[in-house]
C-alpha cells in the first residue's frame, strides 16, 4: 500500500453532495497526519450528485478556500461519487492481475451492457473462488466518463496538477485497511464492515473487508430527504430545520408525547426508517450471495451521524453494533475525521484514474 513521499505533503479533495472536504496531509512514522482540513460550501446551482454544473464558479469557490487557508500545493487527488456511478459484481476465470483489465475490456458488452463507451471502468478485486476452477470475483466500478474529465479540468483550472481520481468508497476501504482499530475499540483486521456515509444528497454504503469492497451502493435519501419530509409539516425553513434535526436529544427513543418535537423526532425516524429498509435489502444481497457472509460491524460517518442517537438506531434495527466513526489509530486529525475520511483514504495509492 502506498502512502505520499515521506517528505511530500499532497491535497486531497472529496467532493461531496453539499460541500468539498480538503486536507492536506503526509505520512510521517506509518501514519497519516493532516496538517489542514477545512471545507467548501456548495450552492446547488453548481454542483449537484457529481455533476459539475458551473465550473468557474466552483473553480472560483475552491481558489478562495485554498488561498484562505495558504494552501501552496499543487499535486491534489481527487475522490468523487454520484448516484450515475454504475458498480456491478461479476466473476471471470483467474488470471494475472495485470490481465484482468484485457479480459474486461473484451467482455465488455457482456459484463458492463451500458454504453461502455460512456464510462471509464475499473475492475477491483473482492476475492477467489473454486468452482470446477478457479476464479475471481471483481467489482466492476463504471463512472460517466464526462464526470471524471470534468473533474480533472475544474482541478485544472483552480491550478492543481491533479493524479488520481478515486471513487469514495475504494477511499473508505482503503483508509479501513490501513488502519488497526476503530474508536480505540473496534478492530479492522478480518471483519466485514457496513460503512454508511450519511450524506446531505444520498446515502453511499460500502461493504469492505480487509481493504476489498464486497458490496457498493449509493441510496437516494439523505439529510436533504429529511429536511424535505419535514418541512411538509411545518411552518420552518429549511435551515431552522436542519438545526432542530442536530437539536433531537435521542432519535432512537419513542416519544409518546404529541407536540412539535415530538412530531419532528417521529417524521425524522420514520424517514430513516425507510432507509433501513433500503439498506437491509443490501445487507440480505450480500449475505444470502455465499454461506459465511455476515456483517461484524457498522461504522456510520457524514453528516447526518452526528445526530444523537443514530448508532442506537442502526445498532436496534440491524441488531448489530453500530459506532459513528471518531477516530482510527493510523491518522492524526485534529477535526471531525467522520467528515474528513474519504478526503484521508484519498491519500493512499492502490487503485486510480488517471488522465
């Protein structure tokens, strides 16, 4: 696994559903520091679920953020995701790793049947099997190709020398596996991990063990949902709400009571319910797919995990532990790394898309 140069300090932006996360961080004795986080807020006539809508406004936006924070360096990776990114799990006969790309590209029309043409697809691989003979299970990530291109330009156009482009949850998977432990408790090493980013736009869900992503989806509700279903009820804007939502004392507990808290607690529960139950459709794909398959742990990040209660919530509804992501014993941070960690996991080198 590679890290930046020893020496090197690289800038790494993930761009989110409403804002862009930044670090810029170095290895230093086997571990990740970052030297600055901070972030960008996104209107959403300029960005929205991936989609560059105006460059030189953003372009414009981003200088700023890097010229306030005294941001000098020019060598920057990238991490993206959009509800348009295509993921698909296949299994071909094993070969070398360094032919797996060949043979994709060959069976292109058969494993990706989606205008290929329109994506840049890359092949990771989750694991070996023996049925008669040997193979292997890959997962096939395919991103439009414009909004790859379009990102590069827009780092070009800030003057960044862009290198890598990730895909957020190859970020996560990567940052989990270099790291031990989770929270100074939760250990990395051979477990299966739901890692669910709770996001402003959608909700990306990752299933990685050991540094593979086993399962990748990106689910069309997040805070702007919950935002959304609320304001429905309520004479509120749409920013008192979100504060009232960061406001619930505990969003796993009934209330029984009938006033305007309680009925914002039960909208904002019920939405997340109906989240759950979209993703407990993905956990069943995942553990009916072979015998042994189960989920250890769920790690929650984004925004929406800060809301009290809500490890409580996915721990009662999957009856398995949920934790929201504080710390990881590999990354000196001194900020919110459940925000900041696709940024972080950018850092590390494995799999890239490159122009």
């Amino acid at each position: 696994m590679r890290l930046p140069s020893l020496n090197k300090k690289v800038l790494s932006i993930d761009f989110g559903g409403k804002e862009i996360k930044i670090v810029e961080g170095q290895a230093l004795n086997k571990s990740i520091h970052i030297n600055k986080a901070f972030t960008v807020e996104l209107p959403s006539d300029i960005y929205r679920d991936g989609e560059i809508l105006n460059k030189d406004s953003l372009a414009d936006e981003i200088k700023k953020a890097l010229k306030d924070n005294k941001v000098r360096i020019e060598a920057t990776y990238g991490t993206i995701n959009s509800s348009q990114i295509i993921t698909r799990n296949v299994t071909i006969p094993k070969v070398p790793e360094k032919e797996i790309p060949s043979i994709i590209q060959y069976q292109l029309d058969d494993l990706f049947p989606l205008a290929p043409e329109d994506y840049i697809i890359n092949p990771l691989i989750t694991g070996y099997r023996l049925e008669e003979v040997e193979k292997i299970d890959l997962l096939l990530v395919g991103t439009p190709r414009k909004i790859v291109l379009d990102h590069l330009d827009l780092m070009k156009d800030v003057g960044l020398k862009p290198l890598v482009l990730d895909y957020q949850s190859n970020s996560m998977a990567k940052l989990l596996d270099f790291n031990s432990s989770i929270n100074d408790f939760y250990n990395t090493r051979d477990m299966a991990i739901a890692s669910i980013d709770l996001g402003y736009i959608n909700t990306k869900l990752s299933i990685v063990k050991n540094g593979k992503i086993l399962v990748s989806r990106v689910l069309d509700i997040g805070l702007k949902a919950l935002i959304d279903n609320i304001v429905s009820f309520f004479d509120y804007s749409q920013e008192e709400i979100e504060e009232k939502i960061f406001q619930i004392e505990n969003i796993s507990h009934n209330i029984d009571e009938y006033n305007d808290y309680s009925r914002l607690v039960n909208i904002a529960s019920t939405t997340m319910n109906e989240l759950m139950e979209k993703i407990n459709v993905i956990f069943k794909f995942y553990t009916t797919r072979e015998i042994g398959n189960t989920i250890n742990f769920i790690l929650l990040k984004g925004g929406l995990s800060n809301v009290n209660g809500m490890d409580n919530l996915f721990s009662n509804y999957f009856n398995i532990p949920a934790v929201k992501l504080s710390n990881l014993d590999k990354v000196k941070l001194n900020g919110d790394l459940s925000k900041y960690s696709n940024a972080i996991g950018g850092l590390i080198r494995i799999a890239e898309v490159q122009r």
